[in-house]
C-alpha cells in the first residue's frame, strides 16, 4: 500500500447509489469477496490511499456548486446532492487509513452535499462522530450462508443488521445495500429468513427511515478464471452461464449478468418476498 497525491479529481455521475462518485480517496480492498468488481483489476489488498484529502473536498465543493439549486428531489434525496466516497473501496473498513473525520466535518458543514458509502464492515469507531444525518452508511447483505462463503472475513450479517439500530442513534442516516444479490436453489426461503431477521431488529421507529438498494450479481470473466485456478470457495454460485449473459462495461471489462428475461423474472420475484416481510424498508431502485 502507498501513500499518494491523488492527482485525478474527475467526479463522475452515478444516478443510482448516489447522485455523484468522488474522486478515490482509497483504491483496493482489505476483503476478498470473490465476486468484488474492484478485484477485477486488484486481486489483493490496497494498492493507494490519497494523502491530499482537502484537494479532494475542495473538488467536491466546486463541482457541487456547479449544480442547480435547490436541488430537484430524487431517489438519492429529497434535498442534498448525493456523493460516494467509498466506489473503489470498502472506506469504513479503511477509515484509519484516511482523515475520514475532515470528510465527515465538510459533509457536515456543506448545504447542498451529503457523503454516503456501502460497507460489509462494522467500524465501531465511526459511531463517537454525530455526522448529523449527512453521511449515509448502506450495509451491504446477503444470506449468512452466501456471505460466509463469498466475503470471508467481513461482519457477521446478524451484526450488520444490529448496526443499523446504532448508526442511526449516532446521527448517521442508514440504508441497506442487497448486493450482489445471487440467485441458487433455495436463495428465495434463505433471503425471506434474512427479511425477518431485520424486521426482528430494527427498531419500528427508525424503519421509515431504512431504506435499500437492490442489485443483482454481475461477474467477470477474469476474476472468474482467477476463482477457478485459486480454489475460491463459492464460485459455481457465480459462474453460472445457461442463467447468464455478456455484458460489456463501460470500463472494457468482459462481464457478464443474468439473462434479461430470467432476471425480470427474479426482480418480480425479490420485491414480492421482500414486500411481504419487510414493505417499510422502501426499495430505492432495483436492477
């Protein structure tokens, strides 16, 4: 891992996540979650973490302040242009890596931006600073069976759920992140014991304000011969070509996703069970 001066400030439109993607605060993951898009291209650790964080800020500012306002009110938010901190990244797993606290006192500070990031990573130390509802954590979940195989090493889910309660009682807004989310035999039975689990947790009166994010598994071809010629548990959940396929990136990779008529069919499918156990916790966008 290096220690460096991001030079590139390109902020780039997301639309779905959030509004915006932030210039990389960090690149590589700590994790070896065997489907992680970053792996593609990084298969171990971290390779840099920006050292120049106020240069960073100081070009989220201006590109936020090249924006309409106020705001036009949208899935990301009703009021706050939207930013990820975290795309290349698991940045709450990294944050002793980073002056995350100088990032959280812009957020805070900023009237027209609020920060967000997923994480599989329940980091304690984030919950002695009250970003006053302008960071957003999305815990990523999956079935326990799924994650124990695929994202070894992360939080346990059950502690990923119980995080929801106490970030929100920090001051931070929390949504959930389903993803990847992967379709196998029994997948259906497992996510609607995982649905109740977080109905079981998550105290009522924040529930209203928990929502999610839903995105289906995309694999890549290399990162899937590299699972195969390194043993990695799980890959015959991802790799599974009669339901798959090609989907170019726009970054050039050779991807590929479920079949667009098997996937509405498992899009019906998800919102069903999800709706019928848990309908407070809003779907935000699916895909």
């Amino acid at each position: 891992m290096k220690y460096v001066e991001r030079k590139s400030m390109k902020i780039r439109e997301s639309g779905r996540s959030s509004d915006y993607i932030t210039p990389t605060f960090g690149h590589g993951c700590l994790y070896r979650c065997s489907y992680c898009y970053m792996r593609r291209h990084i298969k171990q650790g971290i390779t840099t973490i920006a050292t120049n964080t106020e240069a960073l800020i100081n070009a989220i500012d201006e590109h936020a302040m090249s924006l309409q306002w106020p705001k036009e009110a949208n899935q990301t938010h009703s009021k706050y242009y939207t930013y990820d901190f975290s795309c290349n990244e698991d940045y709450a797993l990294h944050a002793k890596y980073h002056e995350w606290e100088k990032l959280f006192d812009y957020f805070v500070q900023s009237e027209r931006v609020m920060g967000t990031a997923a994480t599989k990573f329940v980091n304690k130390h984030l919950l002695n600073y009250n970003p006053q509802r302008k960071v957003r954590i999305r815990f990523s979940l999956m079935p326990q069976k799924m994650s124990s195989m695929l994202e070894p090493g992360t939080s346990r889910i059950v502690d990923r759920i119980e995080a929801i309660n106490t970030f929100y009682e920090a001051g931070y807004d929390v949504h959930i992140n389903y993803s990847p989310i992967i379709a196998y035999e029994g997948c259906g039975d497992e996510y609607v014991e995982m649905f109740k689990l977080i109905d079981s947790i998550v105290d009522d009166n924040i529930k209203k304000d928990v929502l999610c994010e839903c995105i289906f598994l995309v694999h890549n071809k290399g990162l899937h011969e590299y699972n195969v010629e390194n043993n990695v548990k799980g890959e015959e959940y991802l790799w599974t070509p009669h339901k798959q396929e090609g989907k170019q990136s726009i970054f050039g990779g050779d991807n590929v996703r479920y079949a667009w008529k098997y996937k509405q069919g498992l899009i019906d499918g998800f919102i069903n069970l999800h709706d019928n156990v848990i309908p407070w916790n809003k779907i935000r966008y699916i895909f």
